[in-house]
C-alpha cells in the first residue's frame, strides 16, 4: 500500500444483492481504478447490525435500518486506493436516491431511502473506514497485491 492510498469499507445491502446487483457494484469500483482486497458473502445477525449502526441506535428509523440489514446476505467488501472513502462516497450517491444524481450507484439503482442498495463509509466521519472495515474482516482476509494499471492511474 503505497503512501496516499487509503482503505474503505463498503457492502451491497439485502436489497442489492437479491436484484443480482452485486456484479455491477463490483465492475463500477474495479473500471474506476480502485482495488479489491477483501470481500466475503455474510448474513449480518442484530448484534453486528447494531455495532455497525450504533450511530443511529436512537433514531427512529433504527429498528427498520437492523430489520432491513439482517434480512438477507450483503456483501461485504475492502477497496483501496487514493482517498478511496471519498471516491467512493462520490460514486454511490446521496443517502436518499431521489437526491442521488444518475450516474451515482443510488441513482442509477434506488428508488427508497431505506433500501438504497449500498453502503459505504462516510468520510466525513474520521476513522469510519478503519472501524468498520476491523468490525467485519479479520487483519489476514486483506490481501495484498498489485494492480497491473496503477502506475497509469497515479
Ligand atoms: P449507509 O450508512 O447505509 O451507507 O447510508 P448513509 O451513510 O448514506 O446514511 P446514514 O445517515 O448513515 O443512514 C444509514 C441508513 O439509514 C437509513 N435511513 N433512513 N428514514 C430516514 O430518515 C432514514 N435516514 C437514514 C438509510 O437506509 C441509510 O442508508
Ligand atoms: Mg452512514
């Protein structure tokens, strides 16, 4: 991982992953130029769901936000790249997909702001990406090696 390279934490939700969107999401970051160093196909059960959402645990969209994340499997995935949290943010769009500009994931795919596809990160929260990325993958699931395009990339 070289110096400007940041890594970011991201998974197709319920809903995208039984639209068969998966593949898609996937392709959007790979022809963007970011790696993938880790993903894997879980079931997130309500304790996990609760740790990765504890910030919402007092709004009242909650219990609907843990119901809706434990409804099926999402896939969870590591990308990397130069400040990958915010490109990556800039990709999948606004929370709510009415706001999400087409061309974004949320905007290309959603139509409801509680099931909106895909989450990722937020770069406006420092050390999001890292927290949640030690919450869903042990440190010997990211795997490490290169990217034939880099050096064209950066
Ligand atoms: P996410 O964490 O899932 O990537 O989404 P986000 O950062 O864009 O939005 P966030 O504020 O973290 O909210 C998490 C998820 O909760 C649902 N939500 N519902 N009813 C509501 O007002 C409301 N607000 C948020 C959304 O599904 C959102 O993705
Ligand atoms: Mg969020």
């Amino acid at each position: 991982m070289s110096h400007h390279d940041e890594r970011t934490f991201v998974m197709v939700k319920p809903d995208g992953v039984q639209r068969g969107l998966i593949g898609e999401i996937v392709s959007r970051f790979e022809e963007r130029g970011l790696k993938l160093v880790a993903g894997k196909f879980i079931q997130i059960d309500r304790e996990l769901a609760h740790e990765h959402y504890g910030e919402h645990e007092d709004k009242p969209f909650f219990d609907d936000l843990v119901e809706f994340i434990t409804a099926g499997p999402v896939f969870a995935m590591v990308w990397e790249g130069a400040d990958a949290t915010r490109q990556v943010r800039s990709m999948v769009g606004e929370t709510d997909p009415a706001e999400s500009a087409p061309g974004t994931i949320r905007g290309d795919f959603g139509l409801d702001l509680g099931r909106n596809v895909i989450h990722a990160s937020d770069h406006e929260d420092e050390g999001a990406n890292e927290r949640e990325i030690d919450l869903f993958f042990e440190e010997d699931e990211l795997l490490d090696y290169e990217r034939i395009d880099a050096a064209w990339l950066y």
